[in-house]
C-alpha cells in the first residue's frame, strides 16, 4: 500500500492530468505483486535469523547501537547504557521537571509565537502530533572510557517547524557570515592551497572545544544576537526575539517516561542548534582575535569546523600552553583543549596534514574506531544507494591533492572496503572513470542553474521493479527519492526511545467491544485524542453506534493500521484499507462512505494491493 500511496501523491501533487503515468504505475505495481510470493520465501530465512538475533538481544538485555563516529555498531549490557545516561543527567544538571502539561503549556506557546510574528513565521504549520523531544546517547568509541554523547532527539518536537523557519530566515536577517567557519574538509584544503610559504617555525595544532551545544550560555548567546538586530525595525525586533524565546525554552526532554528540564545549554539534535553555536562561537572568535595579545598575533591561520579548530601557529613550543591559557579565559564556559603536530603531521577531520619543508601536504585519515562496513551489495536498495559510500570515498580521492603514493594507498583501501562487501574492483573502476569523466566535464562547461523545476518526492523501493516507476515519473519532470523502512538497523537499533501506538498517528482501526462492527479513520494527530473524541462526540459514527446498540469501544482494541504522518499519503491510505475491509467482508463496516469516486486508477484498482503489503 505503502508505494501505491507513494505514487499517488507524488503524481497527483504536481498535475491533475497524470491518469497515464499512474495507469503505467499500475502496471508495474500488479507485476509486482504477482512476484511477491517468490520474494517473501526468499527473504523469509533472513526475517527468521533477523528475529532469532532480536530475541537473544531482548533476552540477553543489550543495548545495539550506532557509535557516535566510525559507522561502527556497539553492543552494551543496557544496566551500563542506562547508568551512562543517568550519569549524564547528574552531571549535566538535568532536573526532573515540577511543571505539570508542561508539553501542553510549551504547545500553546509555540502556537501563540506563530501567530504574534506574521514577518518570520508566515505559512509555518503548527506541529499537528507534538511530542516531549526524546533523550538517548550514542558511545564515543575514540573516547577513553567510551562516554556516551547525548543527542535530543527532536521528531515531532512543538517547536520543530518554527525553529526550522526561523534558521533559514535569521542569517539573512541578521547580515551574519561566519569569519572563520569551513563547511567541510575540501573548504579547509582550497583555504590551505592558498597558503604561501609556511614560516620555518610553523608548527600545526588543532584544537577542540569542550561540549560545544551543552556549554553554550543561552542568555548570553540571546543577547549576542539581539545586538545584532540594530538595523532592524522595531517590530522584526520583537519577533526575533520572541522566536529566540520560544525556540531555546524547549528545554525539556524524556528518558526511560520521566521528564527532565536541561537547565543549561543547547541540545544536540535540535535543529536550531547548529546556527546557534555558530553564531556563538563567531562571536567568541572576534573577541580572540582583538584581544591584541601578542601570543594570539602568533596564530596565522585558524580555520574552525563545528567545535574542531586547525590552526598554524608561529610561537615556541614553551608559549603553547600559555597561548592555550588565553584562549580559555575570553569566556569561561567555552574552554579548549589542543594538540600538538606530531613529526611535522597532524590528524584534523579526516585529513592528514604535513609540513613538507615550507609547503602542505595532504592524505586521508581514518580513526582506529572507523570499520570498513558499508551497504552490502546482495542488500536490497537502489544500486545508485549501495554506491553512494563509494561515490563519496573517489570524490575524496580525487579532491584531495595527495602524492602519488597516498593515492594508490587510498584507492587500495576503497578496494578492500569494496571487497569486504560484496563488490569488485571493477565496479570501482568504472564509478572512478565516471567521476573523473565528470570532473572533465565541469572544467570545460562550468554548471548553470537548471531552469527545468525538478521535483523530489519520497517513493517506497521495494524491489528493483520499483526503479521502473521512474520512467513515469520522469515524464513530468519527478525526481524519486528512493527509501527503504526494512532495514537491519532499523529492526536491531534499540537504544532510540519508541513511541506507543496511542501517541501515534496514521491509519487506525477501532472495534467494538461487543460485536465484529469496526470503524477505520485515519488522523494526523495522536490515536488517543482521535479516539476520545470518536468517543464524546454524538455526531460521530462510533458514537451512534454505541447509543443505537449499547455496546462500548476501547482504546485497548484500537489498532494502527499504518503509521504516518503526513496528511496527503494518509487520505490515501484510509481509502485503501477501508476497501480493503470491504473486500474482504469480514466485518460490519461503521464507516458512512465505503465507496469513493476516485478516479485514479492507482487507488481505483480492486484488490490486487491486498495480496501484498507493498
């Protein structure tokens, strides 16, 4: 149902007069079903080895998860992660909350700063389902002890969409443009290929700030960023920084059902809390640089990623401590720590980077934590998915101004880490010859903006059978963007804190407590307040039946159907498992419309979707 659903929206949201596409659509989707048999025993002994493991998991209680870095999975006994947790929240003065519907306050306020700033929030949609963003934590395998780094997890927070909105207007708003700022490793070696002969007492030092987001002082950073709103009207003003309010008071979060106010800092997974570093630690970085500190004129070069500085520096090794003793005292809660060159070489991101006489030089770095894992080859994705990893690994490889030895070190690993899973060199070598044909390309004919409006939309990737669906959507101008919700990760992963069906929404089905009659709705809100008010309200189908029969309904036999959140798919959905119910006869179908004049030959298609939960 999933990609039927899929196709509809994606078509139907760009033209009216797509019957032919979607009837394509449905071709390929019937054949596609006619398979499903074959592919269901194919996969079934993987489901049982899949299961098998989740079983000793739960019965062994350990806790798989992502590490922080590397793409490396970790296994720990969940009495240690919990008790890593715990120590975080002690340590970080989390407090358990005395406010009572403090997600009912917060989402009242988030609707009133919606409404009170039409300049920065028009058109930003209120969250419909709003959740207590969630604690959970990733381990630091490249950290003595293995920490674990707390992340927030924001989905569906109150205050997601206003945060997003204000993000994307504030730089503009406020002229802001990082000094000192690199976007990624490339940036950092374009800026160092610039540089002319290095002084014969350079030495190369990185260094790094001590937990970034949780150190940031919030009144402080507000009023960094009021200041700058001098040349703003009154009332642009006035809604900055009731959006600053709103967006840095979501200050709570969730673990193991209790909640905890964080009475410091910005959380890690907000999605505001990015640019709020950045515009902190531009801040921090001016008051460095006109300290007029003979130490900090020994800096030459400082070039800044998040929280990790590579700088080339010009004073003793004697003076580094004290130049490190600087830095520390412009603002106590943001504190360094540095590391020294090593034989004239050091690691920053995942560069290596040496001093060759007066020149730089370049290779690629990995840590001792980083495996070789990558998207199997036999996994069921997209080929264009599954090379994705290595696209990447060539890009770098031929961005990077490396020797010749360091190039063929380099593209020997990507052939080992290619394959360990599953693939050959000569795969490899074709992905390279396109990249460097690529290359070529763009040196003889720089890019132009596109004028063609291309469209992505979000398609289901079942099988291969699914990539045949682009050809329809290429006749009106639809990019697909491939996903796949079964995968390993998502079925082990078990350290991110899961929603109950109740607070969900999508699809549902509700029965009565007396008899076979259900009712099936859909709702963007959660399950529980849809099926209060079913309920409550006499106007409703359940409530007729309950007052024509006297029977009763329950929450406890309600089930989701479908979990979804967005409005388009979920009308979709509805439509199709109610025919459904039809079909099969196997119930008393409260619904007031059973038959619908859809004609869309996607969702007008008889039962074929319900041999297959495609």
């Amino acid at each position: 149902m999933d990609l039927a659903a899929d196709c509809e929206v994606a078509l139907s949201s760009i033209s009216l007069n797509c019957s032919k596409e979607k009837f394509g659509c449905k071709k390929v989707l019937v054949s596609m079903v006619n398979e499903s048999v074959t592919r269901q025993r194919t996969v079934g002994s993987e489901i049982c080895t899949l299961k098998a493991l989740k079983g000793k998991i739960v019965d062994n209680e350990v806790v798989i998860c992502k590490a922080d870095k590397g793409n490396t999975v970790t296994l720990l006994n969940r009495n240690e992660y919990v008790d890593k947790m715990k120590d975080y929240i002690v340590n970080n003065n989390l407090v358990v909350t005395k406010e009572k519907h403090i997600l009912n306050k917060y989402v009242a306020k988030v609707k009133r700063c919606i409404s009170e700033c039409p300049q920065i929030l028009k058109g930003t949609p209120n969250v419909s389902n709003p959740q207590i963003p969630k604690l959970y934590g990733l381990p630091k395998l490249h950290k003595e002890g293995n920490p674990l780094r707390p992340v927030v997890s924001c989905v569906d927070a109150p205050s997601s969409e206003i945060c997003k909105k204000f993000i994307s207007v504030l730089p503009e708003l406020l002229k802001f443009k990082s000094k000192y700022s690199i976007n990624n490793n490339l940036c950092l070696i374009e800026k160092l290929k610039k540089v002319p002969k290095l002084p014969t007492n350079a030495k190369l030092i990185s260094f790094d700030v001590k937990n970034l987001f949780p150190s940031i002082p919030i009144n402080e950073l507000k009023s960094i960023i009021l200041n700058g709103t001098i040349h703003l009207s009154q009332s642009l003003k006035m809604e900055i920084n009731k959006c600053l309010e709103v967006c840095l008071d979501q200050n709570f979060c969730t673990f193991q059902d209790v909640i905890y106010e964080i009475k410091k800092g910005l959380p890690i997974g907000s999605p505001i809390s990015p640019l709020m570093a950045e515009i902190f630690m531009n801040h921090i970085e001016n008051k460095i640089f006109n300290l007029g500190d003979p130490l900090i004129s020994s800096i030459i070069y400082w070039y800044r990623y998040v929280d990790d500085v590579f700088a080339v520096v010009t004073c003793s090794k004697r003076q580094l401590n004290l130049l490190l003793r600087t830095l520390n005292t412009v603002n106590p809660h943001i504190q360094f720590t540095m590391e020294l060159e090593e034989n004239k070489s050091l690691n920053f991101l995942d560069l290596t980077i040496m001093r060759i006489q007066d020149q730089l030089e370049f290779s690629i770095y990995r840590k001792a934590t980083c495996t070789d894992t990558v998207i199997n080859k036999q996994s069921n994705h997209p080929d264009h998915i599954k090379y994705s990893a290595f696209f990447s690994m060539i890009h770098r490889l031929i961005s990077v101004p490396m020797s010749v030895e360091n190039y063929f070190k380099e593209l020997s690993i990507i052939y080992t880490i290619a394959e360990n899973n599953g693939y050959d060199r000569n795969e490899i070598n074709v992905l390279l010859l396109k990249k460097l044909k690529k290359q070529k390309q763009e040196l003889l004919y720089p890019k132009t903006e596109n004028q063609d409006d291309v469209s992505w939309r979000k398609i289901k990737f079942v099988n291969k059978k699914s990539l045949i669906l682009g050809n329809q959507f290429k006749k009106k101008n639809i990019k697909p963007a491939y996903y796949n919700e079964k995968t390993t990760g998502n079925y082990l992963i078990n350290n991110k804190p899961t929603t109950n069906m109740e607070k969900k929404s999508g699809v549902y089905q509700v029965k009565c407590s007396d008899c076979d009659s259900i009712y099936i709705g859909l709702t963007t809100r959660s399950l529980e307040k849809r099926f209060s008010e079913h309920v409550v309200r006499p106007e409703s189908h359940v409530a007729q039946h309950m007052a024509e029969t006297g029977h009763s309904f329950c929450i406890n036999n309600a089930t989701l159907l479908h979990s979804e959140r967005k409005a388009r798919k979920l009308a979709c959905l509805e439509m199709m498992y109610i025919k459904e119910a039809v079909v099969k006869n196997e119930s008393n179908i409260l619904n007031g419309q059973t038959t619908f004049n859809s004609y869309s030959p996607l969702l007008n298609v008889g039962h074929w979707y319900y041999k297959s939960s495609t």
